[in-house]
C-alpha cells in the first residue's frame, strides 16, 4: 500500500508538469490548472518523456496515477540526460528498475505542498531519505533549482520543475566509483546484488586504484551458482577473486595479478582474444570510473581450491584420477625426498600437469602382463612415466602455441619433451587432450586419454 502511495503522488506530479506546460485546452493559456489529468498522463502527455520512461521502468506508473496527495520534484528531460552521461549510461533502459525507483521515489513528497508554502529545511520523501529546501533567491532541492512550469497541479498532488535529477544520499557513493559501470547497469544487478550480499559494497567504494574483471548477470546464470544458498564468506571469496588491488588497463595486462582474495589470476593474451585462467574472456575493457577500471568478462572466476596435490585429490571426488593420486602416493611413501612427487606439486612454482583418466592407467597396466596393479611397476619407471606429465611453467590451452618452440615442443620435468600437434590438441601424435585448464593455486591440469611414456 505505501509503495502504490508513492507511486500514485509521483505520477500526479507528473501530470501537473505536463498539463502546466501543453494542456489539452487550446483556450487556456500556459499555467492555467486542470485537474483532470493524474502525474502519468500530464508527463506522457506534455514532453516529460524521460520522467515517464523512468516512471514505466520503475513499476510506478499504478501508484502514481491512484489517489494521493503529494508534492514532486520533476526532472526535466535535459536533467535525465545529464544523469545518464554522468552514470556513463545512454538510456534510462540501461538502468535498473530498482535503482531508478530508489531515484524517484526521493522526488516526491508526502502532502501538497505549493511553491509559495516551501519552507527551508530537511523533509523526508517516499525514499526514506530526507531532502534539503532552501529559499534564498528561489526555490532549491538539495542543489537542484526549481524552474518554470511550477505549481502544476494534478488530481492527486502538485508538480514543481527541476533542473537536475536528485541522487539519494544511498545511491550518491556509486557516483564516479569503481563501482558506478556495474551499479548503475541492467547487466550487472547479480553482481552488485552479491556484492551486497558479502557486505564488500563498502570496502569496493573506498579503495582506491581497484581493477574489477566484472561477470554479467549472463555469466553467474551459467555459472550454476546459487548466491542464495551459498554463505556471506564464500560470495566474498568468489567476488574478490576478481580484484585486483591496483587500475591495471587493457594495455597493461602482466601474466599474472594477484587478487585481493589471496589467489592469483592467470591472463592469457592472444589472437583469439584476452583470456583469464584458460577459459574466461575478456569481452569489454577499460571502462574507467573514479580512480578504479572495469573490464567485462563472460564467466565468473572461481577461486583454485588448492595446490595441484591438493585439487587431484579433489578430482577424485567423481570417480575419476584415483589412479594418478595412488601413483603420486606411491612415490611419496617409497622414494627419496628428491623423488616425493606429492611435495614437489604441492610445493611453490608454477606447473602444467597433462592428467592421465583411470582408464588411461588401465590400458597401461594392460600393455604389460607383469602388472596388474601400480604396485607391480618399478618405482624409478613409474617416476620417470609421472615426471614427463609434467611442464615446470603454468600454460593453459591458450598460452601453449606460444610456449612450444621451433619444433612444437615443451620440455618436461623428466627432462624429455613433448610434442603438440596444435591443430588436433594432441601430444606425441596418439595421445588426446579431453579436458583442459582445471585452474590450482601453483599450475594447472589438463586431462589426457592416454599415459605418455618418455
């Protein structure tokens, strides 16, 4: 019921303006009152088409247009226009419905209240936030000038002109901030409404020099993530994972940044475009607000769960890559400090782990009627088979063309070399690559459907 008041005070006020400025009756002149016109149809009528565009967005053409009495503030469609540029917007259609209530509904005033009865002070609107008038040389709204058509009335309030649209003390922070691209966007409402949601909102506004690789609402759809199932703490991790605590531009992209979650983010920058962690583009970039930059990205990033050990053993939670844990247990409980695979890729260094399926260990321990299970292969065979999985550089599907050297090939850890065939996605001519870029905290683990032997 209150909001459908508000609504109904705002549409009036409209219709005032309207009827004030070009009012059906050719035989009255200019300022004469009709009140036969509620707040909508005096501004759909008479040329307020931005106030009556907002009004539609916001779901408040009912409420206005119901009985009431009110008083509003009605911005001119100049006053539109600016806030727009301002917000780095082209169209009210950009902005959100519901801060574009929050932004009219702070135009309007419980009571009629005509111009000759303003009186300085603070008086609170259907917003829940106060307003300034003052009355020294005209009529003020907070810093808004109230201009001609003024005292417009309609058949449930009156309308005063301003030249300027008025920003609620709650919305004004979002202004030229890092945050404005996003909060002031249709695109980006999941991401602001996470944002609230893991109480970053305050930290994002007043930290200077940020860079935000921003996901639109289209990406957390595919992301599957439920924000309402899933706690404050883990959407702050998840969204400061795409933070990075300095204004880095597009022409300015390091192979790696470390985010204010801790985690490091991984660029890939190629012919096919800019990537993050493999598989995330950047499709929008350099969009500067307040001493911060946006860049627009088509996934959301998910924070590495842990080191290369630690996100295998997680793999296995489905079934699959018990074999290679088993095989880098095995070196861990029977060889040397120096052979101790699981410290070595749980250790710092950054590494690219090409991970052989069960089924690929299988056809292994098949090719040889002496095993019949890891146990059965010689330890130094089976850290010599582990060893040439592994690159010592992080390189995701998108940086290998460009790390390969003349020859198409990487050199291992095993201190062999591998060979791609980049335009198959093949290694050593026979061996597939099925999965790629399962991003960790110091590499990253590509499936392949056969052992490779060295």
């Amino acid at each position: 019921m209150k909001k459908f008041m508000y609504i109904s005070v705002l549409l009036l006020a409209v219709t005032f303006v309207f009827t004030s400025c070009n009012d059906d009756n050719d035989n009255e002149p200019i300022g004469v009152i009709t009140q036969t016109k509620n707040i909508v149809e005096i501004a759909q009528a008479n040329g307020f088409t931005s106030l009556a565009a907002a009004l539609t967005k916001a779901n408040l053409v009912d409420a206005l247009q119901a009985s009431g009495n009110f008083t509003v503030f009605a911005p001119t469609n100049a006053a539109f226009d600016n806030l727009l540029a301002a917000i780095g917007q082209t169209s009210i259609d950009d902005v959100p419905a519901s801060v574009l209530e929050k932004i009219l509904l702070y135009h309007v005033v419980q009571g009629e209240v005509m111009s000759g009865d303003v009186t300085a002070g603070n008086v609170s609107t259907l917003a829940g936030e106060d307003i300034m008038l003052t009355t020294d040389g005209g009529i003020k709204v907070n810093s808004a000038t109230v201009i001609i058509p003024f005292d417009v009335e309609a058949t449930n309030g009156v309308i005063h002109t301003i030249n300027e649209v008025l920003v609620p003390p709650t919305i004004a922070p979002f202004v030229n901030s890092v945050l404005e691209p996003a909060y002031f966007s249709e695109s980006f409402t999941t991401l602001i409404a996470a944002a609230a949601k893991a109480n970053v909102v305050d930290a994002l506004l007043t930290t200077p020099n940020l860079t935000i690789f921003a996901p639109t609402n289209a990406a957390f759809e595919a992301s599957g993530l439920d924000l309402n199932a899933l706690s404050a703490e883990t959407i702050a991790s998840v969204l400061t994972y795409h933070v990075v605590g300095a204004k880095v531009l597009s022409s300015g992209i390091p192979r790696d940044a470390a985010t204010l979650n801790g985690a490091k983010l991984w660029f890939s920058l190629v012919d096919s475009g800019n990537f993050i962690n493999g598989d995330t583009e950047i499709v929008a970039v350099d969009i500067e607000s307040g001493s911060g930059v946006v860049h627009v990205i088509d996934k959301v990033l998910l924070p590495p769960i842990g080191n290369l050990v630690e996100t295998a053993v997680a793999l296995t939670a489905s079934g699959e890559f018990t074999s290679l844990v088993a095989a880098l247990t095995r070196t861990a409980n029977e060889g040397t400090a120096a052979q101790n695979l699981i410290n070595v890729l749980s250790g710092d260094g950054s590494f690219t782990v090409f991970a052989p399926t069960n089924a690929a260990f299988q056809a292994l321990l098949d090719s040889n009627p002496a095993w019949n299970g890891l146990g059965d292969i010689p330890l130094e065979t089976l850290i010599a088979v582990l060893t040439y999985h592994v690159v010592p550089a992080k390189a995701f599907d998108k940086d290998v063309a460009g790390a390969v050297d003349a020859n198409n090939m990487l050199p291992t850890a095993n201190g062999a070399k591998l060979t791609f065939d980049l335009t198959n996605f093949k290694i050593n001519t026979n061996t597939s690559i099925i999965g790629v870029n399962t991003n960790a905290s110091n590499g990253v683990i590509h499936v392949i459907d056969k052992v490779l032997l060295p």
